[in-house]
C-alpha cells in the first residue's frame, strides 16, 4: 500500500476493506517516489512511516511484503527485509494506472498471466472500474480452463 494513498479516508477504508476480505499486504513506500538514490535511513523513515499509516487504518496487522516503487530498489530491500518485510520483484502489470479501459486491461493481464507469475493489478489510488472488470473477465477465463491460484509465499 502507498502511504499516502492510505493516510487519507478513501485509502483507509481500503485497506481495512482488503485485510476484511483476507488479503495479504505489502508496503510500497509513503510515495511514487524513486527510492533507488535513498540512503537507508531516508527509506527507513519512510518504510515506517508507510507501516504506521497502514497499522492507523487497520491496527497491528502484518506486512509482510515490500515492493519497491517503479522497481527501483537501491537500498530498499536490505531495509525492508530487516523490518520484517520480503522483497517482492514484479515484472508483470497491466498497466492499470494508465488506463480503465476494460479491453485494453483484459488483454494486458491475458499477455501477463503464466504459470507461476505474480501479477500487479491496483485495488486503490482512484477509481478502479477497469482493473476490477478486467480481472474477474481473466480469473473466470482461467478458472474455467481449470487453473488455480495462490498467494505469494
């Protein structure tokens, strides 16, 4: 979760709606901001600051991902690991934040799903129509055609 996305109303109730629904979560920083070029006390501050927006939504849950922002890494990684989050590499995204035109994201998440990826669709950060339509369109698709699926471990 973006910490500043959850620091405000619509974003907490985001976040208390995904751990409601069993969701795992990740931090992904107060900001969009490049942590690449951060010094690990810089990211530290902000990995924290993240987890207690997070925690001041939900209560004392556990994060137990990291997802560096625009893959940029850095430092970021040895710093999240050592709060007790993993780092979690994505490649495959459909773009969502550039578009909710559900044709387009179903055939962005239809070139993006193999077996054994991990896929980044947004929940938050406005609204969401696209990205919703596009990944019940796939899961059906994909359930029917007798895949399953489980959560990062």
């Amino acid at each position: 979760m973006v910490g500043s996305n959850v620091a405000t109303a619509e974003g907490a109730e985001v976040v208390r709606r995904t751990v409601g629904e069993g969701h795992v979560l990740g931090n992904h920083a107060m900001t969009y901001e490049d942590l690449g070029s951060w010094g690990p006390d810089r990211v530290e501050a902000d990995l924290r600051a993240t987890l207690s927006a997070i925690r001041d939504a939900v209560g004392d849950v556990d994060v137990p991902w990291f997802r560096a922002p625009n893959g940029s890494w850095g430092c970021s990684a040895r710093v999240a690991t050592r709060l007790g989050m993993r780092p979690l590499g994505v490649v495959n995204t459909i773009d969502d934040w550039r578009t909710q035109d559900v044709p387009t994201l179903v055939a962005n998440l239809r070139a993006a799903v193999s077996p054994g990826s991990l896929v980044v669709a947004h929940d938050g950060g406005g609204p969401r129509h696209g990205t919703v339509a596009a990944v019940e369109a796939v899961v059906d698709e994909l359930l029917a055609d007798g895949w399953s699926f489980v959560l990062p471990g």
